[in-house]
C-alpha cells in the first residue's frame, strides 16, 4: 500500500510542458512514481509558426556518413514529454535509471486513472491559449496520425 501512496496522476491540460517536466522529473528523483496523463494538451509558448518550424529544423539533425546513426525524432506527443523529462534527469546514473523507470506518459486518460488526476498549479499557463502551441498540434504537423 505504501507504494501506491507514492504514485501521483499528474494531468498535464493547460500546463506549460517545460515548467510540467521539470516538476516531473524533481518528483522522480524525490522517489515517485508518477503518471502523467493528457500529454497531447501540454502547451509549448511562443509563435505556432516559428515553434512548428524550429521543431522541423530539429527533425532534419541526422547522420552524413550512415542514416542508420541518424538521432531517432519523437513524433507522438507521449514521446515528446518523455524525452524532455529524459533530459532533465542524471540518465546514466543509476538513480536516473530508475527514475525513469517510475515514469508513465499518456495520450488521453486511461480508466485506471480516472478522477484521479491532479494538476500543478505551478505549470499552469497564465496567458491567453492564442499565445500557446499544444504538444498534440506540434505532434500532428510532425507526422504524428493520432
């Protein structure tokens, strides 16, 4: 029992997705598993166009001498919040290792987690949507079919 104590369901709708990771990744760290749910709806600030277009200068990154080395890109909005609380934890140290593996990421809600989501008052947005991206937008332009 103790351990499902320690699981937090972290909903992710209107939060900006840096502020939304780096509370993540400091809750993994600390020893909890977290489950972050709604992942399409995490914000990114700025410009759609410019956002979307630096995004697609970052998909272009790639091997000259064998495409086979070429960065694997995520294109599912999942991924993408995986790889930037990736980012911001120790990975090749072993309390990184395990820290990811107390991390779960989701498109939408599962039923297990249901009316159990809480949200991060410090990763809300507090401007206008017309001034945010959503992760599901960005992931669409990408090639994400979801």
């Amino acid at each position: 029992m103790a351990e499902l104590e320690r699981e937090l369901v972290i909903d992710a709708t209107n939060s900006i997705a840096g502020r939304l990771c780096s509370k993540v990744a400091k809750l993994l760290l600390e020893g909890y598993r977290v489950v972050v749910v709604n992942s399409e709806r995490a914000l990114i600030s700025g410009n759609r166009k410019s956002v979307i277009r630096e995004w697609k200068e970052y998909l272009e990154v790639g091997s000259v001498i064998n495409p086979k080395h070429t960065p694997r890109h995520p294109r599912r909005p999942d991924r993408i919040i995986t790889e930037m609380i990736r980012g911001m934890v120790p990975r090749y140290k072993p309390k990184g290792i395990k820290a990811m593996k107390r991390l779960r990421v989701y498109i939408g809600t599962p039923e297990a987690y249901k009316g159990r989501a809480r949200v991060l008052e410090e990763a809300m947005a507090r401007r206008p949507p017309a001034f945010y991206t959503t992760i599901g937008e960005l992931a669409k332009e990408l090639g994400w079919k979801g």
